[in-house]
C-alpha cells in the first residue's frame, strides 16, 4: 500500500503547499465550550480525506450533500484542496465594545456578543482559524503560522465593509513564526473596487470587491488582501490574505458558510 501522503508537501519543488482533510479528525473529541461539529461515520470521513498533486473540485451536488461547512483553500497558488469546519466557538473579541454597538454582520452567536472563531483542521493537525472571514491565527502550516491578531478597534470586516457607515482604516497587532516576530502594529486601509461575480460551487456569485493594503513600518513593508463580500449582508465568500509579512497567502472560498448555533453545531443553512 502506498504511504499516506502528508498534509502538506511540495508541487514541482516550488513552495506550493496544499491543506489536506484527514480522518484523523474522527479520533479527536471534539469538545469546546462552543460548539463543535460531530463526524458521525469512518466512512463518510475517510470519503472528505483528499490526497494527491491535482487540484480538488467536487461536484455541487457532492457539496449540497454534505451537512457539514465547507471551503476549499489553497497557499501560495498552490493546488486546491477540500475541506469542512470542525469546530466553532465563541471567544472574547477585538474592540468589543465597539463590535456591541454594531449591525452584525458575520456568524455571531445567538446574543450577538461575539463573532464565533471557526477552526478549519487537517489530518496532520494544521488548522486554520477565521473570524468573520478573517484569518486570525494558524497552527502547524510548512512555513510559518500566524500565532496571534489582536486590537483594540473592531476589524470593519465584522462591522461589514457594504454599509456606507463602516470605518475604511483599521490597526492591529501581528505576532508571528518562524523566529520571535511580536507585536508588529500592521496599518489598513479598505479600498472597494468594482463589483466582481466570482464562480462559487460552480455557480456565478456576484459580489463587493475590496482590497486592503496592509502596511508594516518597522518592517518597511506592504502588501495587499483581497475580499469578495455579498452585497446583501457584507459575509465574506472568498478571500485571499497573506499571514504575515514574510508569510504565505492563503485563498479561501466558502463552499457552505456556517450558520447560527441555533441551526446546530457545524450545520448550514
């Protein structure tokens, strides 16, 4: 039997990393103070654990049928690969008081008192994590990981870039690895580009597109994300962010976007 490949590995000897889902995940308890999405059979785990060098498209109907949140993400343009949320929690959040005053526009829980930090794993444990489709912190990627965001101001992806109201600036703090990369105060500002209609589970989305420019003075340093909002609620359907200055960028569509916890843990829509 050939050896499992690992969740990460390289394409034609380029730094081109592909996050794989695992079914490792089924052995996990997976029990947060949250919530959590349950991996009820081997079987239909083992189906979502998708290994090799080509690009991963599923069918929509492949899609649809699955109960469970789903993205597909690539690093540094590299191939395609599936995966579905394994846990969501609520936790404390940045300007909250601020983010209290303002029109919800991501998954919040049911007293609106905090966006919920959805955790996307891998089989070899590499996570990623999104606030209000932002990435705010990863755990066990190739080369490098964001280890922290933090902020006193409410970042306008969760106030929601479509309305006219919502501050175009914003200030965080960045810590990072390799090395002792901490507290590097990163600037943005949001400029909305023309409307894009993005393809989506096959099927045309049309959406709000921002870019952000992101620098870092002690760094001397700029770089740009990119954001595809619905027009109607401002939730991010895709996005393509840079983890750090000297990191990789990560693109993600969501297939299936998470709903409320009164849908149930995991569960869409």
């Amino acid at each position: 039997m050939p050896t499992k490949p690992s969740m990460f590995f390289s394409v034609s000897r380029s730094r081109r990393y592909r996050l794989l889902l695992g079914s490792c995940l089924l052995s996990l308890p997976l029990m947060l103070t949250g919530c959590s999405q349950k991996f009820n059979d081997v079987n239909d785990t083992m189906q979502l654990a998708l290994f090799g060098n080509a690009d991963v498209t599923l069918s929509q109907d492949d899609i649809n049928n699955l109960p469970y949140a789903s993205l597909y993400a690539s690093i540094d343009n590299g191939p395609q690969a599936f995966m579905v949320l394994a846990l969501a929690e609520s936790t404390p959040v940045w300007g909250k008081a601020a983010y209290q005053n303002a029109t919800s526009v991501s998954t919040t829980s049911t007293n609106s008192t905090s966006p919920i930090v959805l955790k996307w794993l891998s089989s070899d444990k590499g996570m990623l994590q999104t606030q209000s489709g932002r990435l705010v912190k990863t755990l066990n990627l190739p080369l490098g990981n964001l280890v922290s965001l933090h902020s006193s101001e409410t970042d306008p992806l969760q106030l929601g870039l479509h309305l006219a109201g919502t501050p175009r600036s914003w200030q965080r703090q960045l810590d990072w690895q390799p090395g002792f990369h901490s507290g590097y105060q990163a600037i943005s500002h949001f400029y909305q580009q023309d409307n894009q209609i993005i393809l989506v589970n096959q099927q045309p989305v049309e959406t709000l597109h921002f870019t952000e420019e992101v620098s870092v003075p002690a760094l001397d340093v700029t770089y740009t994300n990119t954001f595809w909002l619905r027009p109607d609620n401002g939730q991010v359907v895709k996005s393509r962010q840079k983890l750090a200055p000297d990191l990789s960028y990560v693109e993600m569509t969501i297939l299936k976007p998470f709903s409320s916890m009164s849908q149930g843990p995991g569960q869409v829509q």
